[in-house]
C-alpha cells in the first residue's frame, strides 16, 4: 500500500511516499526555520503562510521523486494533532482536497504517534510492545506502546517540554533558535561538572518530568552573572545543562521500564536527535542486556515519512476520516480530540 503523507504541525511543510509503513520511496522537507530565527521563535502566522505557500510544491516534489502520478497512490495521510492550529489547518485541507479530488481514503496522523513510527522505517524489525521516550519541542512523554495504535501515556512533563527547555535555556546562552541542537553542538567541548544544577522530581509520581525550575535556575545563574559584569564560559553551561536534562530523561525511563518490565526502549521526537541522550541510553540498555532503538538523524525532527509510516498502521486498525475532519491544538496521544 502507497501512502502520500503530508506533516505541516509547526514550521516544517513536508510530504512524502511510504510503502507498506516502511519503505520510503521520497521525502520532501521545505523548512522554515531560517525566517522564524529572525523572531527566536515559531511565529505561528507566518508559519501558516509559509506552509500555504509551500505545501503544493513540496507534494508534487514528493510526487515526482518517488516517480508516481497521484492515482498510483493507494491512500492520503495527513497530521492533524497537535500542533500550531493555523499550520496543521493548512496540511488537514490540502489532505482533504487530494483525497476528494482523487476519491482515495483520507488518515488522519496524530503527530506524536508518527514521531515514535519514524523507528519503524530505521529500524524494520521493529514491533510493539516497547516503551518509548517521545521528547519533542512541545511534548514529554514516556508512552507504553502496546500496539501500533493502542497507547499509554504513564509518564508526562508537568511544565516545558525537554525541547522547550532546551530552546529557552539557550536562548538565554545567546544561540540562535532552535537552541537545543545549538546547544548540543557547544555542550561536547564543555565540562558538564561545572556547574551544579538542579535535578527536579516531581512528587508522588516518579514518571513524570519539571524542566521549568531547572530552566530557570540557568536563567538565573546568567543574569546574576551579568550584572557583576560577568560572562560565564557557555560550553560548560551549556554541557552543565544538557546533563542535567538528559540525567533527568533517563531516571525516569530506566525506572518506568523497570517497573512495567518493558526490556525494549525506544526515543522518538526532535531531541531523540541529542548526541548525549542517544550514547548514554545506549550504554545503559547495552549494559542490563535490553533492546534499544533510536530513529536516524534525519527521521528525528519533522518530516512526513513518519507521518506515511504510522498512516499505514492507522489504516490497518479502520481509521480513516472523512470531508469534516477538523484539525486540533492538542490531542492526547492516547486519545481523541
Ligand atoms: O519534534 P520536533 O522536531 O518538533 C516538535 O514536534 O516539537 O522537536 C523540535 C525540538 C526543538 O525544541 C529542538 O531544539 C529540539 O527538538 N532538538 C534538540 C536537538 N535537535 C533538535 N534538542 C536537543 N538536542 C538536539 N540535538
Ligand atoms: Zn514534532
């Protein structure tokens, strides 16, 4: 089964081919993060724009390189949760006049969702159950996947997300947005000992994540720094602060698995692409003999592939939409709009 997908949740306007929820036959990202970096931000209206601009030609890129007409597509997939309102509008009905005008099935794609799919195309011999770690620009989860389309959320953030803290902490640190890849970049030349920051918990619930104090903390260490008139050294800030996230990330993965018995983990989302949270949770399945996977690079941030890939199995389970699908800001992964 060939799926067209199309992923336009924030500030990526992507389409792409997938066969059979695995094989990627193209892949077409027209990002706009150079224009948001003027602004040190998603600015959702001019994402919005962006994407209406764009989502034409990205498709019939994407069309072309798999070097398929769009009658020998079997199917239209498309995110419509969660997401910047405005830009998942513009995918959701673009999806929609493809799917009327050529009379094939409309899946709708829960963003999150298509993010832990993107191992299913690294990795083919991957199958549910696992438990996964989805840390993104807006979301925190641990999620126990039970099957491709039955999900529990059993741990959550109770404030920024791991990709937020990382964009807002660097931002701070002076780089340039999106700041955790930055920020990554600089910590691997940094002394993560440096400086001593705080390791949140969250009480009563040993699964979930608070990256706000932690966030704040460094905010704090940088002003009082600047106004002694004081430049703190940033690679060890930065080391010193992706540490203490990523030890924070994994305290809670290793104990969820340890208490649900899941010996196959897996990250899904943007800051699966973090060098130290990928060695690190490597080194720590490798070490208690468990399964670990990791989506490629390039599958880590945004992209439609993932968006064909979990079509494919939304597809399998009878989910389709029909001409009244509604895109929404929030969803739960687990759950309806
Ligand atoms: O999944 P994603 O592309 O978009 C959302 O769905 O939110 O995630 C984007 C987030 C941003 O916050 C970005 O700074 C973060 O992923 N990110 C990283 C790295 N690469 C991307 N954070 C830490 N280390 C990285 N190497
Ligand atoms: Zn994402």
């Amino acid at each position: 089964m060939r799926i067209l997908a199309l992923e336009s949740s924030c500030d990526e306007t992507a389409a792409a081919v997938v066969e059979d929820g695995r094989k990627v036959l193209s892949s077409v990202i027209a990002s706009q993060v150079e224009e948001h970096k003027l602004y040190g931000g998603v600015v959702p209206e001019i994402a919005s724009r962006r994407h209406c601009e764009a989502v034409v030609g990205v498709t019939q890129q994407a069309l072309d390189d798999a070097n398929m007409k769009l009658d020998e597509i079997d199917a239209i997939a498309v995110t419509y949760a969660p997401g910047l309102i405005g830009a998942l509008l513009v995918g959701v009905n673009f999806a929609k006049g493809l799917a009327m005008s050529s009379g094939k099935p409309l899946i709708p794609v829960h963003h999150l969702r298509s993010h832990i799919a993107a191992n299913y195309i690294t990795s083919p011999e991957l199958k549910p159950p696992f438990l996964c770690l989805i840390v993104s620009g807006g979301h925190s989860h641990i999620v126990e996947v039970k099957d491709y389309t039955e999900l529990r959320v059993i741990g959550r953030t109770r404030d920024d997300a791991a990709g937020e803290a990382f964009d807002k902490a660097a931002r701070a640190m002076g780089m340039p947005y999106p700041g955790g890849v930055e920020m990554d970049k600089r910590a691997q030349g940094g002394n993560a000992e440096a400086f001593k920051l705080p390791h949140p918990t969250v009480d009563g619930a040993p699964y979930d994540f608070s990256f706000s104090g932690l966030k704040t903390s460094v905010i704090n260490l940088i002003h009082n720094a600047e106004q002694k008139g004081q430049t703190l050294p940033v690679e060890d800030l930065a080391a010193s602060f992706r540490k203490a996230v990523v030890d924070c990330l994994i305290k809670n993965f290793i104990k969820a698995a340890q208490d649900t018995g899941n010996t196959k983990l897996v990250i899904a989302g943007g800051v699966s692409a973090n060098s130290l949270l990928r060695s690190r949770l490597q080194e720590e399945c490798r070490n208690r003999g468990w399964e670990f996977y990791m989506p490629e690079l390039k599958l880590c941030g945004d992209n439609a592939a993932m968006v064909g890939a979990q079509g494919y199995y939304e597809y399998l389970s009878g989910k389709t939409a029909g001409l009244d699908l509604n895109a929404c800001a929030e969803m739960p992964v687990d759950g309806n709009c």
